[in-house]
C-alpha cells in the first residue's frame, strides 16, 4: 500500500507547514513552559492536525487517539503518554496512521490496514501499547489550549492564517 498524489503532497504541507507552524506558535506564547516540556506538543500536533486534514483529505474519518506506551529509550524502559491521528478511508479500504510529534521516533504518516504502529520499523520495534482511547476532536477543539492559553477554535484560526502567511511566501520548511 502506498500513498496516492494527494496524500503525498498533503504529507509534505502537513510536516513542512503544519508542524513548524505550530510549534512556532506554542513556543512564542509560552517560551518557559515550552521549555519545560522539551518542545513536547503530541495532544496539540494530533488534534489540530485532524481538524485540518479532515479538510485536506476528506475522504478519510478522522480520529485522534490517545495512547499509554512502554518503550526504551536511550537504553532505558520507560512509559509514556502519546497522541496520535489514525484515518479510514471505507471505499479505498485503506487507512493512515500519522503521527508528526515524536521527538525521539522517526514521524510518520503512513499507508495501514490497522490503528497500530509498525513493529517491523527499527524506530518502533520495542514500542508497545498498553491503552488507548479515541479524544473527541470538537470538545478538543472546544478546550483552552495550554500553552496559549486560547481556545481550540481560536488557535486553529491563527494556525491557518500563519500557514497561509508562509505558503504564500513560499517558506515551506
């Protein structure tokens, strides 16, 4: 299975756009707890990430999920918390798992027939899922984000209008 044009091309908006945007947003509005939290921003990429692909590829059902690990990382066994986005696409039976907020993981947005990481990927071979449950992306959206402090709606706006700003631009990375 593999990625159409479409998907291709969205893949690239989402991790050379999408991403820096965010990321610069949250850091400005909060450069101390950005700090503090190593950049970590997995709940915010997930569902601001959804909203947004639910319009770039509407074909797919779009969900958010929220998941408890155990992994090793840098030697060590640890567990964690970790958002991540998970789309069905029933007429092309075909589904994508993406997740563009790992720190110590290669991203991802791949081709899947599951919501499951792939454990043949040297990234991902001693990740494991001990939990999930799916976040409902509106009541998300409807929250007060934490780094910004500014509702979900209200901070998907300005994301938008500063990918627009920097498509425009031509500033894609």
């Amino acid at each position: 299975m593999k990625l159409n044009q479409i998907e291709l091309l969205t893949k690239n908006l989402m991790e050379k756009l999408f991403v820096p945007t965010l990321h610069s947003i949250l850091q400005k509005a909060n450069p101390q707890a950005y700090k503090k939290w190593g950049g970590n921003a997995c709940r915010q990429t997930a569902i601001f990430g959804a909203a947004i692909l639910r319009y770039l590829l509407p074909e797919y059902t779009w969900t958010v999920w929220d998941g408890d690990f155990s992994d090793i990382v840098n030697g060590k066994k640890v567990k964690y918390n970790h958002a991540w986005i998970h789309g069905v696409n029933k007429k092309e039976r075909k589904g994508l798992l993406i997740d563009l907020s790992r720190l110590y993981h290669e991203r991802l947005f791949l081709p899947v027939t599951k919501n499951k990481y792939p454990k043949k990927h040297p990234s991902y071979q001693h990740m494991r899922l001990i939990r999930k449950k799916p976040m409902d992306i509106e009541e998300c959206l409807n929250d007060i984000e934490y780094y910004t402090g500014k509702p979900g709606h209200e901070l998907l706006s300005i994301i938008l209008t500063e990918m627009d700003k920097k498509q425009a631009m031509g500033l894609m990375d």
